[in-house]
C-alpha cells in the first residue's frame, strides 16, 4: 500500500510541475505577443510622424521656391537698366555729357 501511495504523491508531483510549465509558457508566449504589439504599434505611430513631417517640409519648400520667384523678379526690375535711367535723372539730376565734355582716349 505504501508503495502505491509513493506512486500517486509522484505522478501527482508530475502533473503539478507540467502544470506550472504549461502556466510559464502561457505567459512567455503571452509577453513575447505583447511586445510584438507595443512594436507594431510604435512602428506605425513613428510612421505617421514621419509622413507628418515629410508633409510639413513639401509645403516650406513650396512656400520657399515662391519666395524665390518673387525675388528674382524683384531683382530682375531692380537691375532694371530703365529704372537706373529714371533714378539718375530724376533723384541725382543726371544728365548725358555733351560732346565737348567726352574725352576719347587712344
């Protein structure tokens, strides 16, 4: 009788021990997912930011290369050879020199 009570306590140790094996690899199963999840989920947060931002640098560069229009036609009237004719006459009272007041040289 005692060798089968030995034989029960043992198989009952068994069954124990395979019990909390299966409970730990539920949970490292479970944790394992968990943090596959916390990853995709970063991922895409991360992803969206970034497309934020791409979005953000596509309408400075627009607002940029208008910027730049602009300024190079307010460059292009500024150098403007009639608007520097206008300014010197009218501002500086500039004239053409007569003929006697050019001087050749050779």
């Amino acid at each position: 009788m005692q060798a089968v009570e030995v034989l029960r306590q043992t198989v009952r140790d068994q069954d124990r021990t395979s019990v909390n094996i299966g409970y730990s690899a539920w949970i490292f199963i479970a944790t394992v997912l968990m943090a596959m999840l916390i990853i995709y989920v970063w991922s895409h947060i991360h992803m969206t930011e970034l497309e934020y931002q791409i979005a953000r640098e596509l309408s400075s560069k627009e607002q940029f290369t208008e910027e730049q229009a602009k300024l190079k036609l307010e460059l292009a009237t500024l150098k403007s050879p009639q608007r520097i004719e206008v300014i010197a006459r009218e501002k500086l009272s500039m004239i053409y020199p007569g003929r006697e007041q050019v001087i050749l040289l050779k």
